[in-house]
C-alpha cells in the first residue's frame, strides 16, 4: 500500500496529457463525450468522484461529479475554463481526463484518434520532477512523484470542491495561496509536458 512503482515508471511523454485549451476545444469536448459509449455515459464521473472525493466526489458539495454524464462534464470543463482567472481548476481536471482517457482499461482506446498514447496504466503511471513545488505537495523540490501521486495529494489537500483548502475553511488564503500557486506551475507544466 502507498508504493508507487517508481522503478517501472518513467517520465511523462507526449501523447499522455493535453492542455488545459484542448479540454476546452471542439475535438476535446468531442473526446470526452464519446468516452464510454457517449456523451449520456455516466463512467467518467463515477471515476473521478471516487478517485478525488475532495474535488469531484462526496466532499465535494455543489462540485460532486458523481452521476454526471460525459455531457455535463464537459460543460463544466468549459465553465471552469472560462471563469477561472488562475486556471488550477482547469490544469487538476485537465491532468484527471488525460489520466483516464489514457489509460486502456479505464476508457478504452478512443483516445488514440485524438492523438493519445494508450497503455494499461496510462499517464499515471508516468513520474514528474516537482522542481521548487515540492512544498505544495508536502515533499521536497525536486522530488520525482507518479503524476498518480500528484494528482491523489491535491485531492487531500482540498475541500468541499477547493483546491488547497487544507484548513477547511471554505476560502484560500496564506500558504494555501502559495500553494496553489506551485500547483498551477506544476500541472501546467505535466500538461503541457505530454501534450498531444
């Protein structure tokens, strides 16, 4: 339990992520509503909401995931594309769809129409080097983590649909601040570091 197979993983590689803009374009919102069937197949959101319970699940409040169709979640890519100013909302779900779409046995191999590397384990199988992030994810800088890993410590890190609400607040403020701020760096650059 807690081991992260680091020694059959490797770096990410392009063909397993996407940016955040893709998401949000025709052929990305094309992809997510062909997931699994279609755009009415509720898969997608079953997964993430039991995968981040904090973003997308049962501590998620009005953000819960859970029981929404490839449609609806694509919508809500799109709203939080456009109404984010910091974008880390954006960069988490973004980095969530490659992890799934890329992994075979969660979505399939529909991916690779759209320019994806399809394997058993997908992207997060695949490591990243924190660089000076560490801290917002409780490790030290430079630190090579499975983006797995990554994507499971933002989800603890959060509440109730917040990114880096680690005291429960309700509101970001301090530290947490600093904190999203090295996510956001670092997500951006896993997504743009597997980029299709």
């Amino acid at each position: 339990m807690n081991y992260n197979f680091g020694e059959t993983s490797c770096g990410v590689r392009c063909g397993q992520a996407a940016t955040i803009a893709f998401w949000q374009c025709s052929r990305g919102q094309s992809l997510l509503k062909s997931l699994n069937g279609g755009s009415n197949d509720t898969n997608l959101g079953i997964w993430l909401a039991a995968n981040f319970p904090n973003l997308y699940g049962a501590s998620a409040g009005a953000g819960s995931l859970l029981g929404r169709t490839n449609a609806q979640i694509a919508s809500h890519y799109t709203t939080l594309y456009k109404t984010t100013a910091q974008k880390l909302d954006a960069q988490m779900l973004a980095l969530a769809f490659a992890t799934y779409v890329t992994d075979g046995n969660l979505a399939g191999t529909v991916a690779r129409n759209y320019g994806f590397t399809v394997s058993d384990t997908g992207l997060a199988g695949a490591t990243y080097n924190v660089g000076s992030n560490g801290a917002a994810f409780g490790v030290a800088n430079n630190s090579t983590v499975a983006v797995s890993a990554l994507l499971q410590i933002a989800d603890q890190r959060s509440w109730n649909g917040v990114l880096w609400d680690v005291d429960h607040s309700g509101a970001v403020d301090g530290a947490e601040q600093s904190w999203r701020n090295m996510a956001n760096t670092l997500f951006n650059a896993v997504n743009n570091a597997g980029g299709i």
